[in-house]
C-alpha cells in the first residue's frame, strides 16, 4: 500500500562522537523559532488568565479577546517578525471547514483506475476525469480492512482523511490542500499516544498549541 504523506518530522540528533573543524564559528539554533516560543508562552498566559476571570467571561469568551491577550502578552522589541495570526487561523479551521461537496467539483468520472492484490482482491479504486484522479478514492488492505478514502481534486490531494493499519486501528489523520500537506496532522502510535503538527504549507510547521485560542473560542 503506497504513502501518501511522509512520517512526521524528526527531531535532528546531534552527534558528540566526533569533533568537527570548521573555519567559521558555528552558530546555534533554538529548537523553535523565537516568534514561537513567545506565542506559545503568550497562548497558555492568556489561557490562564481567561479561565480565571468572572463566570460570565469563562462561558463563552470571543476571539477578539484572547487574540487581544495574547498580544498584551509580546514585546515587539523582542519579536520583530509579527506570527502569522491570520495564516494560522485559516489553517486551525481548515479541517472542520471542509466540505467534499463544495471543494471539490462534482463531476462524473470518465473511467476508474483500479488496482489488486496477488490474491485478487481489490486495493484501489480511483475515479478519473480528464486523465486526472478527481474525487473520492477507495483503498483497502488485501484482508479487506479499508486502508482510507482519499479526496482527489483534478490530480491533486485535497481535503482530509483518515488512514487505518491493517488491523483496523487508525494510523493517521490527514490533511491536504491542493495537493500540499496543510493544516491539523496527526500520527497515531499503537502505545496510544500521538503526534500534531500544523502545516501552513510542506515546510512551515507549528506544534498543535498554536491552534489553542481557536479551540477555546469555540470556533472548532
């Protein structure tokens, strides 16, 4: 059964077996960029801070005013580069947004790709439409436990969907744009722990955190 998205990123390890020479100074680098660390900081202070004030402000409070606390909470002299607030939202709500029917053209398909196992059992079904996947694929493992349905959009992955190991456990919960990894990702291990990250685009990533004041505000 082929990937569709590559394992979660990698924390770099660092190798003290062996000393390397280097005529320039090496420089190091924070685990997260700076920005970061000071919005996730910000993200907990203002948590807090919300979810101590009177009843009236913990039952329902509006992004307006987390967003505000958040800010309340930086010091632009140390942050110079502003977090992409507005990238970040879009991309928090991308997964409970999403609707097959309006994101993707509802067109009938020309023909189908299909694919078997040795056994003769199917393991995908893709519809096609001008010699491109579009719309919704069907995958399973060659027992018959459905591997996922993946969303096509003229050739290119888009939307969300959930991949299932073999034994009918979910594996992974992703999430497309255009053929891109974008928004809310996660990996399930079998210890029952997981992993999040948030995607703005394949090489910009955030931990789960930063979608924080967007889950509070009920907007998710």
């Amino acid at each position: 059964m082929s990937k569709f998205l590559e394992r979660p990123p990698k924390k770099k390890r660092k190798d003290h077996s062996k000393k390397q020479e280097s005529s320039l100074p090496r420089q190091s680098k924070p685990a997260l960029p700076i920005p970061l660390i000071l919005w996730i900081a910000a993200a907990i202070i203002a948590y807090i801070y919300l979810f101590n004030t009177d009843t009236a402000d913990r039952s329902n409070p509006s992004l307006e005013t987390i967003i505000e606390k958040v800010f309340e909470t930086q010091d632009t002299r140390q942050n110079p580069t502003p977090f992409p607030e507005e990238a970040v939202k879009q991309a928090c709500l991308w997964k409970d947004n999403f609707v097959f029917e309006q994101e993707i053209e509802q067109i009938p398909p020309d023909d189908y790709i299909k694919d078997y196992w040795g056994t003769g059992e199917p393991r995908s079904v893709e519809p096609i439409v001008n010699g491109l996947r579009h719309g919704m694929g069907h995958y399973t493992f060659a027992n018959g436990v459905v591997y996922g349905d993946i969303p096509w959009k003229h050739g290119q992955k888009h939307g969300t969907f959930t991949l299932f190991r073999e034994d009918g456990t979910i594996e992974q919960t992703l999430s497309y744009k255009d053929g891109r990894v974008y928004g809310v990702n996660i990996w399930f291990n079998r210890n029952g722990s997981q992993t999040t990250w948030l995607y703005l685009d394949d090489t910009t990533f955030y931990p789960a955190l930063a979608c924080v004041p967007y889950q509070i505000s009920g907007q998710r």
